[in-house]
C-alpha cells in the first residue's frame, strides 16, 4: 500500500516549481523568425516647441506686440511688466510632450560632476543664459540627469541631448527649469542645423 502524499511534501513541490520559474527565462511572445518591433526613434524638437500657445508673448500683448509708447510709471506698462515677471517664473509647459523620447539642441550648464563627469546640467537656448545674462523662461530652460555622466568641457559648450522628457519642474542654483530631461545620451552639436536659438 503506498503512503498517502503529505500537505507539507505538496506545499514544498509548489514552492520549488515557482522558484525554478523565476530562473527561467519569460517565454517570446513572437513566433520564431518573427520581426521585433524597432526601438522607438527620439523626436526632434526644437525650443519653440517647448513653449505652448498660451506661454507666448502675444497672450500679454496680443498680435501688434507691446505698446511702444507706454512710460515706466504707466499703470497698463506695469500691469504688463507684472505679467511678463510672471510668465517668466511660471513659464507655461507643452504637456503633450510629457514622456516622450526626445533629441534637443542647446549650451549645456554643468551642475554637478563627478570624475570629470557632468551628472546633471541645465540645457538653454542661448549662449550665457542664467550665468553672463538673466535667464530667459523657465519653460526655455531643461534640467538634465544623466546618471552615466557626460563630458563637458567647458560651460555652454553645445550639445545633442537625447532622453525622456517630462514637464516636470527643477529649482536649481542658477534659475527654475520648467523641463527634466532624463537623458540617455549627449553628444556634440555638429552644425548640422541652427535650431538652437528661439525663433
């Protein structure tokens, strides 16, 4: 007469099978000899995408631009002035292009580096933005992480930032970025187009 399989043994047997399983690599879900979908190719864009329709300038002033002969002491120049402050702190952000793979063109500013590495840097449109001149809108300023490091060489050097971008704000020690781009890669600028500047 055979002995009856115990609780314990079956509880034992179900526990080893699961953990072989999880050794085991997941099965393909293609068929043999069947084409994988390519990696997604980065977008790229330019900093007037950055800026949404109701963070550009003609929102304040409208299509013939700004009065040119309001004085200082104005009420309608400082009521304007107090917008434009505004809008530049709180710059609005293009939210559809939140989480998307992105290749964008700018100076690089190193923050933080390690073994000659720059870790984390702030990519702006225009050579001495937020150190020799103010710094333009937060929504025209991207925070950088790149956790394998870049080489930098020397503060706004140009470069080829390529990684998700999210349209999540950084406070840094030069000026508030209305961007993070979690980078994947940086690589010099080679001229191959001069769509750095805003338009």
């Amino acid at each position: 007469m055979r002995n009856p399989i115990s609780l314990p043994s079956i509880l034992l047997t179900i526990a080893l099978l699961a953990t072989v399983s999880l050794l085991l690599p997941a099965p393909s879900t293609y068929a043999a000899g069947a084409r994988r979908p390519a990696p997604q190719a980065p977008r790229t864009i330019t900093w007037d995408d950055l800026v949404p329709p109701e963070g550009r300038l003609e929102s304040i002033f409208g299509e013939g631009g700004p009065p040119m002969s309001l004085s200082d002491d104005d009420p309608l120049a400082q009521e304007m002035m107090a917008k434009l402050e505004k809008m530049y702190r709180d710059a609005p952000v293009a939210k559809q292009l939140d989480n998307t793979l992105v290749r964008l063109a700018g100076f690089a500013i190193p923050l933080d580096v390690v073994d000659g590495k720059a870790t984390s840097l702030l990519l702006v449109p225009y050579f001495g933005a937020c150190i020799h001149e103010p710094p333009p809108p937060s929504n025209q300023i991207v925070y950088v992480t790149i956790p394998s490091g870049a080489r930098i060489e020397r503060a706004f050097d140009v470069v080829w930032v390529t990684g998700t971008l999210r349209t999540r704000g950084n406070a840094t020690r030069y000026a508030q970025a209305g961007y993070t781009l979690e980078g994947r890669n940086v690589a010099p600028y080679r001229d191959e187009d001069n769509r750095i500047r805003i338009p």
